[in-house]
C-alpha cells in the first residue's frame, strides 16, 4: 500500500463492480475497506495489483472484462440497492443471472424507460459526467401548453431556487386534449431536472420516459426487460473510457 504511487483504492473498488467510487469513499469511512489486513480511514490511498484488498472482510473480485446492459425501467421502482422506506427497487427486479451490477445515473420512482446498467462503476461515473456530451432524450407528457417563449428560455439555461440550468432542448411533438408530449433533450442529468424545469413554467408532467441515453436506445425492449449491449458496439461507444476487454465471443475466429 502506498500514498504516492498507483491507483486510488475507491477508484480499484469500482473498477472491481462492487459500487461506486462515491460509494466506496462512504465504505472507506465505514470502516468496510481493508489494504493488507489494515483498515482504511481515508481514501486518500493508493494501491497496486500486489496489494490484498478485502470489503467487508470478503476479497476483491477479480476485474471482469466491462460489460453494460439496457433495461427498461417501469415507473414504481427506486433506482437504488436498498430503500429505507422498504419500497421496490431496479435491483431487486433484475433477473438473478446478472452479475453485480450499478446504474448509470437514476430515474426517479415515477419515470420509465432506458437505464444503462454496468459492472463497472468508474464507467458509470465517466458517462454520466457532462463533459462526455452525451444527450439524454426523453419523452415527456405535460399538463397545458408549451409556448416558443418558454422554449426560448429553456434553451438559454435558467436558475430554479437558486439551481443553474444549463440550456434544453424541446420539441413539440403532439396534443391530446389538455395535454402535451414533447421530446426533451439534455446533457446535465441534475436531480429531477425535467420535472424542476417544468413546474418551474406552471407545468406538471404527468409521464416521463427516458427514450436514449447517449448513442444507446431504449427501442422496442419491453417493460422490465434486459438486454447486453454486444461487445463490439460497446468498445465503438466507450473503448476511450474503459479499460475495455471483448468478450472472446466477439472475437474474430483465426482461419
């Protein structure tokens, strides 16, 4: 164990699937996270391949090649491992063939559609950082009328409670009755963003569903289905943010 040299110990831990670096700087205070027998205290602390590391006195898993997974989240499921209110959650509907996984951002309980799964979470956290440019496309159902000015200011960036917004993109797609669908595109991904930005205007949205995440679709798979993303489309997609291995499905077969 070192604190000069090597690779920080939350960012191993990710690597490894077993949650986030966020996270493991949260079990590292915990006192969760030991290096050679020795519990840490702070995660300032570096490590190299030769070092034992164990969380939860159980030995880190090997680092599997990166994998990453759609899945279409219903409403009604907290994207999270464990709710304190004891509410259903994304993991535990997930089929029990999947590995350990974590998501690549959250949707709140009542929104639907694409969530990008991964066993990598120094992955996740790459993606989701707004620097990657990546758009999330979203469907969203409102109750009123969107009009060009508030599309104008929406496109600008506002300030909600005190919040930066940074500028969204809207479209209008069609009307039913007193209600509006629009197509809403955004790099940030802040908390409850959509929903912040729209009461902000007057607007309630009464659906939200996350129709692309980056250069990944949520398509026609089904409600609570799971679907891996093939190998080669992913090194296409992510191979600058991962140390990325094919799978040897994926591999070419030698003549």
């Amino acid at each position: 164990m070192s604190t000069q040299k090597g690779e920080r110990i939350a960012k191993v831990i990710a690597r490894a699937g077993i949650c986030s670096r966020r996270e493991a700087e949260r079990y590292i205070e915990q006192g969760r996270i030991a290096v050679n027998g020795q519990v840490l205290t702070s995660p300032a602390v570096t490590v190299s391949p030769e070092d034992k590391i164990t969380v939860d006195q159980k030995p880190l898993p090997a680092k599997e090649r990166t994998r990453v997974w759609r899945y279409h989240k219903p409403a009604g499921l907290i994207t999270s491992h464990k709710d304190p209110e004891g509410r259903p959650t994304v993991f535990d509907s997930l089929p029990d063939t999947l590995p350990r996984v974590i998501s690549v951002g959250r949707l709140d309980l009542n929104s639907e559609g694409l969530l990008l799964l991964t066993n990598d979470g120094e992955l996740a956290r790459r993606i989701e950082l707004p620097s990657t440019g990546w758009v999330r496309r979203y469907r969203v159902r409102i109750h009123g009328d969107m009009t060009p000015e508030i599309m104008t200011k929406l496109a600008q960036g506002v300030v909600v409670e005190g919040v930066r917004y940074a500028g969204v993109q809207l479209v209008v797609d069609k009307k039913q009755g007193t209600n509006t669908w629009l197509t809403v595109s955004l790099k940030e991904g802040k908390n409850r963003e959509i929903r912040k930005l729209m009461e902000f205007f007057g607007f309630k949205v009464t659906r939200l569903i996350r129709v692309s995440y980056g250069p990944f679709q949520l398509g026609t798979l089904p409600k609570g289905g799971v679907d891996e993303i093939n190998a080669k489309i992913l090194h296409e997609q992510i191979g600058k943010m991962a140390d990325f291995t094919p799978s040897p499905r994926h591999e070419k077969k030698k003549k």
